[in-house]
C-alpha cells in the first residue's frame, strides 16, 4: 500500500521537530583583543526547550609579533559562558598561524527562545589575531 504524500510530509515534520537543528556561519571576521567578543553572525536561537549539543568551530589567523599564545573561543548561553574552551595554541616566530578548533558543548534549555552564541579572544596581545568568517559556525541540534 503506497504511502500517501500527507502522511509522508507529516512524518518528515515530526522528525524535523524533534531534532531541531539549528546553524550561523560567522558574518565578518572578528579581531580578536584579550577579551571575549561576540563573533559576528555566530549566533542562534533554540526556540524549543530541551538539551541540545552544541559544536562551535572556530577559524583562528595570527600574524606577526614573536610570541607563543593562543586564540580562544567559548560558548555562551544568555549570557553565561559555558565550561570548556576551543583554543589554538601557537609558537610564532612572526609568521602567519591559521587552524581550525571545535568542541561540542551539552546544553539544556529551560524555555523557550534560548540565545547561544560564540565568543573568542586571543590569550596575549602580541601580534595581529583574528577569527575568520570562513570555517566559523555554530550548529545545535535538539536531543529528543
């Protein structure tokens, strides 16, 4: 017996409800100070209440300036930053560092239309850092 299309579409509903999935690829590149700023564009709203695992992946360029540092992002939840760091660690001789880091964080909302966003710093102010727009997002996906 075939399925019909109204069923199929009210399946695929049903799925697409409960793993909501959520992602914003940064905007514009951030220049990075040694305190934590929004990056552009890297943020999302978790309309449903629920736990949610949240991957940030950050695109991190240092150029010049002798130094050993590193760049670091982190996730913030209505404004409460979340336990654990993305942080890309470097020994530069003054010339350009670029890599790409990510975690997943654990989240549990308790109402409707959470904020999560990501932020980065850079550890020392030696050198120019920044975290690019390419190869920066964020993704959420409900756990039903």
């Amino acid at each position: 017996m075939p399925i019909s299309r109204e069923f199929r579409r009210a399946v695929e509903q049903v799925i697409a409800d409960m793993f909501a999935i959520h992602t914003a690829n940064a905007s514009g590149a951030l220049t990075l100070t040694t305190d934590y700023q929004d990056v552009p564009g890297a943020t999302v709203t978790l309309e449903a209440v629920g736990t949610y695992i949240i991957w940030g992946a950050f695109q991190f360029d240092h150029t010049g300036g002798a130094s050993v540092s590193s760049c670091v992002g982190i996730l913030v939840v209505n404004g409460v930053a979340q336990t654990g760091d993305a942080e890309l660690g470097y020994v530069s001789n003054g010339e350009r560092v670029r890599g790409s880091v990510g975690r997943p964080w654990t989240v549990t909302t308790t109402k409707a239309n959470t904020v999560a966003k990501l932020q980065a710093k850079e550890a020392t102010d030696n050198g120019s850092s920044s975290c690019t727009a390419t190869d920066t997002v964020i993704m959420a996906v409900r756990i039903p």
